[in-house]
C-alpha cells in the first residue's frame, strides 16, 4: 500500500510538472497558487494587511537571498573553470554572475581574462577559408576584454591587476602602446618590483621610440636579478634597444 501511494504521489508530481511548462498555467492559477502558500488571500483588514506585508517581505528576502546565492555559485564556479583553463565555461560564468553583482570589479577583471584567451581560439574551425569572420570574432573578444578591464578599473581605480592586465591587453594585442604606458607606469608605481610589468613596459617604451626608459627599466630588472632567464633576456633586449638607439 506504501509503494501504491509513493507511485502515485510520483505521477502526480510528474504530472503537475508536464502541465506546467507544456500545457502553460495561467498567470491567475500562480498567483492563486501563492496565495495559498503565504496564507494570504484578499487581506481588508488593518490587521490581515499588516499580516500579509510581513509575509510577502519574507518571501522577497528569500528571494532576494537566493538570487545573490546564485551570483556567488556562479562566481566560484566560473573561478574553478579558469583555474582549468576552461575560459569559454569560465567566462559563462562570469557573465551571469556579473549580473546580480554589476559593481564587483573582480568579476569584470575576470572576464577580462578570458575574453582575452578566447580571442586566441578564433579560428577557421570549418576550413572555408573565410579569414575575416575568424578576425571579427577575435576583435569581438579583445573588445570586450578592454571593455572589461574598464570597468574595474572604473569601479576600483587603484587595481593594479586591472593596470597590467590592460596593458598587456594594448601592448601585445591592439598594438596601442601609448595607451598603454600611463596604466603600467602606474602598476610599477606600487608593484615596485614586478620585472614583468617592466617588461610590457619597456616593450611599449621602445615601441613608441622612448629608448632612454626602455633601457633604465631592463636595468632595473638587470639589478633585481629575479632568475637568470629574465635577466639574460633583459640584457638582449637592452642591446636591441641600444642598437636602435644609434642607429637613429
């Protein structure tokens, strides 16, 4: 007898289920239906007015609750995605969740990211030979990878993540380093002693035709010594800074 009514309890779930979103319940059959949930039916009372607006506030907190729950989830999930080097889940991630926390810097910085990464995967996945559809899209992603560094930057001007993020961003990809050097020298104004900031910021020096600071900061990189595979490579590039130099 337990079992009959286990099954039948199971169909009628189910059956409630197929109704629901096959068949479609009117907007006053929810509405009824939440009534009944809150207890609240047609309050006319001072005192069933006032009984129903705490109920209905509790039911706006649950709300309200799970909607930030879920920004979290998918904020958490998409930073197990990037730790995989999963960017196009990451970055699915990271878009729903920027939309129930819009002013969190750090979910912007992190599509930042990935849009950055994707951008290297547009390719002629179907072999026809169209270049250019490949290109827009990879303009797309670093579009928005720009756009995002913005905006956290936008919301958290001092964070230097976002600074040198963005100037990778213009140095390696859009090839604009003149809007990149007020962003790295401003990262290197706090991360003193980040020889890869130095780097990306002697690359757009020397690109934009400043060889004095070029060779100051692969210098300063000689005098950290941070490993000896950046410092033989900062030595190289010093001397291709130097021989441009004279040769001008």
């Amino acid at each position: 007898m337990k079992c009959f009514v286990k099954v039948f309890s199971l169909i009628c779930a189910l059956g409630f289920v197929f109704n629901f979103t096959s068949c479609g319940v009117s907007y006053n059959s929810v509405k009824r239906m939440q009534r009944m949930e809150e207890g609240v039916s047609n309050p006319t009372t001072k005192e069933e007015l006032e009984e129903a607006i705490k109920k209905y506030e509790q039911r706006a907190l649950d709300l309200s609750t799970t909607e930030g729950q879920i920004g979290i989830w998918y904020k958490i999930l998409g930073t197990r995605y990037l730790d995989q080097g999963l960017y196009g889940k990451a970055l699915e991630c990271f878009e729903k969740a920027v939309i129930t926390y819009p002013n969190n810097a750090n979910l912007y910085y992190y599509i930042a990211i990935c849009a950055g990464y994707m951008a290297n995967s547009c390719l002629d996945f179907n072999a026809e030979g169209n270049a250019s559809s490949s290109v827009v899209k990879k303009m797309n992603y670093l579009s928005l990878s720009e756009k995002a560094y913005l905006q956290a930057l936008s919301i958290n001007p001092n964070y230097y993540r976002a600074m040198y993020g963005i100037g990778v961003l213009y140095v390696f990809e859009l090839d604009r380093c003149e809007d990149a050097i007020p962003y790295l020298e401003k990262f290197l104004a706090t991360q003193t002693r980040d020889t890869n900031g130095m780097f990306v910021l002697a690359r757009a020096y020397y690109l934009t035709l400043q060889f004095d600071k070029a060779v100051e900061l692969y210098d300063k990189i000689i005098e950290l010594k941070p490993n000896e595979q950046k410092v033989s490579e900062a030595e190289a590039n010093k001397k291709i800074v130097l021989d441009a130099k004279y040769s001008n």
